[in-house]
C-alpha cells in the first residue's frame, strides 16, 4: 500500500472522508476494550522480566482502547535507594514527546484563524533570520515543525545553557551555518522547536508555557503536568533519573532544559499522558467538545517529510515525519508516534489511530530501549499478531554494539600523532573564545594544574594534549559531555592563539570561536590609567571617549584602538599594526610601544 493509499485509508477510518462501500480493514478488525484485556493476561511478568534484563528502575505505562483505559500501572522503583515505588502518578520527563504539545498548540492557533502553516515565518516574526536569506524568507511554521530547515541538529547552542533567553537563541540561529537546503531532507532539529514554541508564544501574547497551558493543559484536564524538573522535585510523588554504565546503575542529577521547553521540557505521569493519548484517539474531542478540529489533528499524523531509507525490518514500514510525530507501518497497521531522551529519562507515546489504540510508556533510565520494545510487544498482543522477541533481538544486538564500542575506543590512540609538543605555552591557551551561534567557549588553566580546561555552557571539562596544538576532552565523571572532543587551536601571522575549532556540530565544519580581548581591556578604569601624553620625536596623545582609547600623534587624524591582548591594542581599521602599553610592577604605563611592519617605535610616557 502506498503512502498516499495508507493516509486515505487513515482519512476513512475516522470519519473524515466518506467511504466508498465499506470501511477498510482496520475498521472491521479494531480490537475492542475487553479483547485487549485479555490479550494483556501475563504482560505484568514481561515488563518486569524486561526491566531486569535491561536494568531500568522503574517505568510507568497505559493503554487505551477505543476510549477506555485498559491499563495503567507503576512498575519498580521512582527512587531505588530509598525504594519508593512508581505509580499511575509518578512524574517523569518526557523528553521530545514534548513536541508533538507544541505542534497542537499551533494547530489550534490554526483553527482560530491566528496562523497558516505555509505562510513564512517572518509574517509573525519579522526578526528571525536563517544562516541563508534565501531560506529566511521561503521557511514556514510547517517547516520548522518537520524537521526539514537544512539545519543538523546544532545541539550544544542550547544544552546546560543556563545564561541565555529563547529569544537570544533564536536569534542566534542566523549564525549556524546549514548542510542542506530547505526541504531537501530530513534533519532532526530542537532549535526549530525552540522557535516553533517561541512562535506560539508571540501570537498568544505570552510565553509558550502559558499556550501549551491554556491550550491543552486545561482543557484536557492535564492538572499534574509541568514544564520544569525543578517544578516535578516539588511534587509528593516525582522519579529520579539513572543511567547504566558498565552494567551499574547509576543516578543522573536532574538537567533543566527550560530553555528549550518546546523542543522536550514537560514532565508529566502516566494519568495525565493518558487523557493526551485519549484526545488524540477520539478525534480531538474532550467530554463531547472538540478543542481542536479533526481536520487539523489529522494533518499532524499526514507524511510530510520522508526520512529516506527502505525499511530494514519487513515488519516496519517507510518512515516519514508528520508534525511532531513520527509514522511508520507497523506490521499492517498505521503508526504515529513520539519518544523522548533527556538526561536520565526515555519516553514512548503512540497512536494507532485507525484501531483506536494508545500507549504512554514513562520510564527513568537515560537512553532506553525498553520504550521501543514494550511499545512493539504491546502492539503483537493487541492486534493478535504472532509474537515476535523483540526483547531477545535488542538485548543481542545491544551486546554487539557495546562490544563493538569497547574494540574501537582500544584503537582511538591510532589517530593520534605520537612525540609532538603544543607551540605555546600553555599559559598562552588561556582565554575567553567566543562565536555569534554559539556563545562563549572559556578555556582555563587552573592553579597547581599542569593541563588546560574548557568550559562550555557550565560544563568544565578537562583537555589533555593530543597532538600538535590539539587538545582532547578528557572524562567529566559529573558531566561527560566533551568527552574526546578535539579542540584545535589556531595562529595568527603574529604568531600568537587567535581562534581554537571544535566539531560541536560534526555535520558542518568545525565551530570556529575566536579569541576575545582580555577582560581587563574592557574596564574602563583600566583604560583610564592608560591615557595620557607619550613622546618620541613629536607628542602622542591617548584618551578615552566613551569605552574607547584614542591614539593621536601631533595634529595627525585621532585613530580609535581596539582591545586585543594583555596590554595591546590593533589600531582600527589598520592591518598589522599594534600599540602595546608598557607597564610597571604597578600596572602603570611608563612607555606607548606601537609595532608597524617596518619597525618598533617606543614612545615613554610623560606626564599629562
């Protein structure tokens, strides 16, 4: 069946298209509360024999069919060293299932006349701007929510990014350079969730928490859902986070996301993801009023981005991407579906909206692949297909990869250029680096440490020399984001570090920040001190206007220095020449050095 015929029969399943004769298979077929009760005889036994294989705390997991709960349980542990158990209740992080939240946020500001999906974004938001101004002004809301910009991911703008606003990051998007152009292929992309929920915001006059409130929280009736891990801690009833690493569980401190809330921040426990699922399945439909029209919700479950690729499993389908929610066939019947990965959580929501079949599945172990496997264990059950370990192949194939992991982290010293030294001090490394997308890279060197740091977004992370002006990332045990991250320092034809590069987005060419002038040169006190009258064959005069010094040598025009290192300053606008303030034990000027190609010129400080 093709893509177009599946949709069709999707339309006709759920009354939006009048069928010809019949309705379609599924219709006929649609499993009913009760069969699916009785299919689910024994599942409690598999999830828990799953949990342990896969060392997952604690989960909690529904299912709806054709509007009634069928189950709903806690399953193991919120919290494992004081053996709390999870239920019905539990707070999780759902991580990107957040998505499809802000998509039905935008789908009723559709219904109210308010947006247009393909209308360019810079209709409602005149201020933003793409990396290519071509694509600024072709781009759509429809785009931003299918992950097809041209944009990777470009993850690390907005990861432990604690200092900046949604609006400064939005607008920091025009600096990242894309790898595809609009459309032309699928690319999974938080940032343009970011400004999807940026965009809601702005046409309800409020932040995109106060939308997704208003627009879906309240009318479901969604009371215990939040936007913030710090909001879950304060509930009686919240899950901690874990990770397993060599075969120990491990916990995971809880990571605020707020800033990219639209993209993945909701918490919420399986009763209230329930009555979402609900919705969904009963046409956007709450206690006999619509919140949203059908029409509208269905055009989030239509194909509108392929993901490429012909399926690997004759069981699963080709995959596209809806808005905020990916589809697939699943063996004979169609899939809508969102999960979700956030530090210490995994999540699973799905529809299968022509059977009338939902399932939430809230676990707290960063990463998991058990979401998947229940999801696919759940569907053989109910739809009364022949059951499949989908467990036993994940657990196999798990074991390869990991294996496979182990062999190629023993080789990553191959790529490393043996005997070679830094060419500077490593005093010399030492500075603030900044870039207009992605803020500012600080690289450090504590005292009575011999190795440099690298701080990013309030991640310290230890470097090693790797070779040549190569540093690597080493392990963070608190945070290993930049774990073998490569940090590349660059020269200038002075000979001095100017610039360093990092892959922190390896689906473009390395992320170049450049060096930034010492913090001292931006103090005006300090500058202050540096202003006066210098002499070496005629007077030179330096002062201060505004939060610049000024140079001028007898009645020759006055050029405006600008901050470079230490005590020296580039004249404006004038390549290769430098003024570099020589200074005391006090830090007091005693002679004006400038530096030409043709020669050094020290003028000594007079008095005022």
């Amino acid at each position: 069946m093709t893509t177009r015929a599946r949709f069709l029969a999707l339309l006709l399943s759920i009354g939006l298209v009048a069928p010809a004769a019949e309705l379609p298979a599924q219709q006929k077929d649609r499993v009913t509360p009760d069969q699916a009760r009785q299919a689910l005889q024994g599942f409690d036994r598999f999830v828990d024999s799953a949990m342990t294989a896969w060392k997952v705390v604690g989960l909690g997991l529904g299912i709806v069919v054709d509007g009634q709960v069928v189950y709903e349980k806690g399953h193991g542990l919120r919290d494992l060293e004081k053996k709390l158990p999870a239920t019905p209740k539990t707070m999780f992080a759902i991580g990107s299932s957040s998505k499809a939240f802000t998509v039905f946020a935008l789908g009723t500001l559709v219904d109210q006349g308010k947006l247009e999906w393909d209308k360019p974004v810079i209709t409602y938001m005149p201020d933003f701007r793409l990396y290519d101004p071509a694509a600024t002004l072709r781009i759509t809301p429809r785009d931003l929510v299918t992950h097809r910009s041209g944009l990777p991911r470009h993850d690390l703008v907005w990861y432990n990014n604690s200092t900046s606003t949604r609006d400064e990051v939005v607008r920091r998007i025009a600096y990242l350079p894309p790898n595809k152009d609009l459309r032309e292929t699928f690319q999974y992309n938080n940032l343009m969730f970011l400004t999807a929920g940026v965009l809601a915001g702005r046409l309800m006059n409020s932040s995109w928490e106060d939308a997704i409130r208003r627009l879906v929280f309240q009318p479901l009736g969604m009371t215990s859902s939040n936007f913030s891990v710090a909001e879950s801690q304060k509930t009686p009833d919240f899950s901690l986070g874990y990770t397993v690493r060599r075969d120990t569980i491990q916990r995971l401190p809880f990571r605020n996301i707020d800033l990219v809330g639209p993209a993945g921040s909701i918490n919420s426990n399986v009763e209230d993801m329930l009555k979402w699922v609900g919705m969904h399945l009963a046409g956007g439909v709450v206690d006999g009023k619509p919140v949203i029209s059908r029409a509208t919700l269905i055009d989030m479950y239509a194909p509108h981005m392929p993901m490429g690729g012909m399926p690997t499993d004759e069981s699963l389908g080709a995959a596209n991407y809806g808005m905020g929610w990916f589809l697939n066939e699943y063996r004979g019947h169609y899939q809508v579906q969102h999960g979700g990965n956030i530090d210490g959580f995994s999540a699973m929501v799905a529809l299968f909206p022509q059977n009338k079949v939902g399932v939430v599945i809230l676990t707290n172990q960063n990463g998991s692949a058990l979401t998947g496997i229940l999801l696919n264990h759940i569907a053989d059950r109910v739809f009364g297909l022949s059951p499949r370990d989908w467990n036993g192949e994940a657990l196999a194939r798990s074991r390869r990869t990991q294996a496979a992991a182990r062999a190629a982290e023993q080789k990553k010293e191959s790529q490393r250029v043996p005997n070679t030294k830094p060419s500077h001090a490593l005093s010399e490394y030492v500075g603030d680096y900044a870039n207009p997308g992605y803020g500012t890279l600080t690289v450090g060197l504590p005292a009575e440490q011999l190795s440099l740091s690298a701080t990013f977004n309030g991640i310290t992370t230890p470097l090693e020399h790797w070779h040549y002006d190569v540093f690597s990332g080493m392990r963070n045990p608190g945070d290993p984001t930049f774990e073998n991250m490569k940090y590349n320092f660059r020269t200038n034809l002075r000979g001095d570090i100017d610039a360093v590069a990092a892959p922190f987005e390896p689906n473009v060419d390395p992320i170049v920040f450049v060096r930034q002038p010492d913090r001292e040169l931006l103090d005006p006190a300090f500058l202050t001190r540096l202003t006066g009258r210098y002499y070496l064959t005629d007077t030179t005069r330096v002062t201060l206007k505004g939060n610049a010094l000024v140079v001028q040598t007898g009645n020759g025009a006055p050029i405006e220095l600008v901050p470079y290192r230490r005590a020296e300053f580039t004249f404006k606008g004038l390549a290769g020449t430098s003024v570099e303030f020589v200074l005391d034990a006090q830090r007091r000027p005693v002679m004006l050095r400038v530096k030409q190609p043709n020669g050094v010129f020290e003028s000594k400080r007079v008095e005022p």
